[in-house]
C-alpha cells in the first residue's frame, strides 16, 4: 500500500504547502485556482535549495500578480490590506530600507484589517487603532509610527493600481507627537555622577558613563569593539550608524576613562583566566580534574572572555583564554543586546525622574550640553544625526540660555564683532 503523501501548511503563508522526504528535506509548492476555479498546484522546489515557507510565499504573490497582468488574466474580488502590506513591504526591502523587522512588529496593530479590502477601509478603523492602542497603554508616538505605517502601504497600493478609491482621509488624525525632551536638573546630574563614580557594578556604570560623555545610542555602544577605539587621537569609528555610513567621532576625557577603565577589567580577566588555565595544565594527575572543572567553570561565568564550548575539556585547555572583541560583551563574549535590570538599579539609585529613559535620556542631556557649549550644528556631528531636524527634537536649550547667547552677541556687536 503507497503511503499517504503527507502536506504541511503554514497559516502565515496561504497558498503554501511542503511535503517532507527523508533525502531532499522539505519540497514546496504552491496552490491557485485558475480562470475556472480548478484547484491548481505547482512544485517550486527544495529547502536544500535555500527556500523558505516565506520565500515561497514571496514568490506566489509575484507570480499572481504576473498573470494578472497578462491579457485574459483577472482577478476575482479587490485586493485585500494583508496583501497591499506583503507589497510594500517586498518593495520596501528590495530598495534596502532599514528597520525592517521594527515596521513589520507594527502590524500586529493593523492584523484587524488583513481580511477587509482596500477600499472598505475608512476613518472608522483609523479611531479603533487609536482606541486600542491607547487602552494598551502605548504612548502618542508609537500611534503615530503605526498610523504612518497604514498611510505608506495605502499609498504604496495606489500606487501600484491595487486600489482606486480609498474612503480614508489621515488629515487630523497625523497630528505629530509632542517632541520630548528629557532634562536633568544640576541637581540630579550631580546625584547621577556621583552614583556611577562609586557604583560596584562597573560593567553597567560604565555604559551609562560612556552615554552621557559622548552621546552615543545604545545600540552603538554595545556595538563598540576594541579595534574602534582609537587611544592616541581619542576617538571612535561608528559602523554602520543610524544616519548611514561608518562615522568617526571625537570623545572627551571622561568618556575614555571609563573605555579604559573597561580595558583594565577586560585584562585584568584574560590573565586571571589565564593563570587558571596554567594551574590546570601543571596541576598532578590527581588534582587536574579539580583544576580543569574549576577553570571550566569560571570561564563560562567569565563577561570579558570568550568561551570556548567543547566536549572534550583538554581542547579548551589547549588554547590560551581569547578576549571578547566587544567593549562591552554578552553572554559567551558575544554582541551583548540586553542591559536592563543593570541599568535600572542604577536609575533607583540616582533618584532619577520617573519617566526619564536612562540611556536615550543621556543622549538628549549630552545633545543640549553640547549644542549651549558649541552650536546645534557640533551638536548634530557629535550626535551623528542626517540633519539639524533631527538635532531639534534632542536639544532644547531654554530660555535662560539663548538670553544669555543674545547678550554675548550684543556685546560681541558693540565691541566691532570681535
């Protein structure tokens, strides 16, 4: 009796299936109905080949939009908001835009409207999004990054001759959030400083030092690596920063002492490794499973140290202790990507503003510092922005301080503009 062929599906990726075979892995096809509503299937090929349910999926969509394009081909019905968005997003993609994975988190937001064509979308839905959102808890600025979203797929589906009429209209509904800007007062500065000159917790206290002297993003920071680190002109190589392109930026002295002070942790760690390591090398027979366990144990605690997994205990032995290549490293010497529950014991600590972001917080102090100090245009290089736009909503100055800019200028005036 011929075993049953066995089809998978996927209900994120309709019109998909994959049976399993023991040799190729997983083999996909893709199912349509054609002009006369015959149920149609057609092999794409194998997971071996570097094909996903997603890809698939991707490869469908175009596929149908191929022949609907073709003389005789027709579609039954309008096109629906779950397909306008795969779309844009296919196209945002291709043309290399960034923060792909962020927008596409958004549309759990919009998930109500996957089944509901495009021109049944209106202003009612628009107000069920605030409503909702609004009783989730999320502020003015993530219901503006959402309503944009819809507002860029809906302009992408026009665009494109998937919609003619839409029964929308985001005019007053894409109200700009308040910017906001975070301050500290001298007060809370100081109280900050001086917790995270006497905090125990160096590796945390160092991150928030380096955000408030240079003005870094997180993301940045935990990006930095050794080799980015230039000592003798004291600066930092930014890859691949926000604004686009690798950026060198200088840095002052506090900002170096705390990258040096992560440089003394991170030697001081290798060599007590290190020193492990030997001790079980040179350890009597009867002692080295003791010496190896302990050394074993202490580098997969250690933070500044790559460890070395292997079944084989001697393999690592083998081979002196290898340093993180990041500055501030994750488990395993990794890309570290969570700081928290670190951070936040320190935010407790300083007594800092509720509300007040403790990392991005910092970004807005040093921007405004900076931009009082120097002007909005060092601000906007020191903080790696595209544009004095985007420096604006980091920096507000306040009024004591143009006043007091205004009367240097008066007496610059009357001294000749010298």
């Amino acid at each position: 009796m011929k075993q049953k062929k066995t089809r998978f599906r996927d209900k994120r990726y309709p019109g998909v299936c994959w049976r399993i075979r023991q040799k190729e892995g997983k083999i996909f096809y893709v199912t349509w109905r054609d002009e006369t509503g015959r149920q149609r299937e057609k092999k794409v090929g194998t997971e071996a080949e570097g094909l996903t349910a997603a890809l698939v999926f991707k490869m469908r969509w175009k596929w149908i939009r191929e022949f609907e394009g073709k003389p005789g081909g027709k579609r039954k019905g309008p096109y629906l908001f779950k397909e306008a968005a795969e779309a844009y997003f296919e196209h945002y993609e291709a043309r290399g835009g960034k923060g792909v994975p962020q927008e596409r988190s958004r549309l759990k937001y919009l998930a109500f409207l996957n089944d509901r064509p495009l021109n049944k979308i209106s202003n009612l839905d628009l107000e069920k999004i605030q409503r909702n959102m609004t009783k989730a808890g999320k502020s003015p600025t993530s219901i503006h990054h959402v309503l944009s979203l819809l507002r860029r797929i809906l302009r992408h589906a026009v665009k494109n001759g998937m919609v003619k009429d839409l029964k929308i209209s985001f005019d007053g509904a894409m109200k700009k959030p308040r910017k906001k800007i975070e301050r500290l007062t001298a007060q809370e500065l100081q109280c900050l400083i001086h917790v995270l000159e006497t905090w125990p917790d160096r590796f945390h206290a160092n991150i928030m030092k380096v955000a408030l002297f240079s003005g870094l993003r997180k993301s940045e920071i935990l990006r930095l690596e050794w080799r980015d680190v230039n000592r003798e002109m004291k600066s930092l190589h930014l890859r691949d920063t926000k604004s686009g392109g690798d950026k060198d930026i200088p840095i002052n002295t506090k900002a170096a002492e705390a990258l040096e002070e992560m440089r003394r942790l991170h030697d001081q760690e290798i060599n007590r490794l290190e020193d492990l390591r030997q001790k079980a090398l040179r350890a009597p027979a009867a002692r080295r499973p003791e010496a190896e366990t302990a050394f074993l144990l202490a580098l997969r605690r250690a933070r500044y140290a790559v460890s070395m997994p292997s079944n084989d205990p001697r393999e690592t032995l083998r081979a002196p202790v290898k340093g993180s290549p990041f500055i501030f490293p994750g488990q395993g010497g990794g890309h570290r990507k969570e700081i928290r529950k670190g951070i936040d014991k320190i935010r407790k600590a300083a007594e800092l503003p509720a509300g007040f972001r403790p990392l991005h917080g910092l970004r807005h102090v040093f921007g405004t510092v900076a931009a009082a100090e120097g002007s909005a245009f060092i601000a906007r290089d020191l903080l790696t922005h595209s544009s004095l736009e985007m420096t604006k909503r980091y920096v507000d100055l306040g009024d004591p301080v143009k006043r007091d800019v205004s009367e240097k200028t008066a007496r610059r005036i009357l001294n000749g503009g010298a």
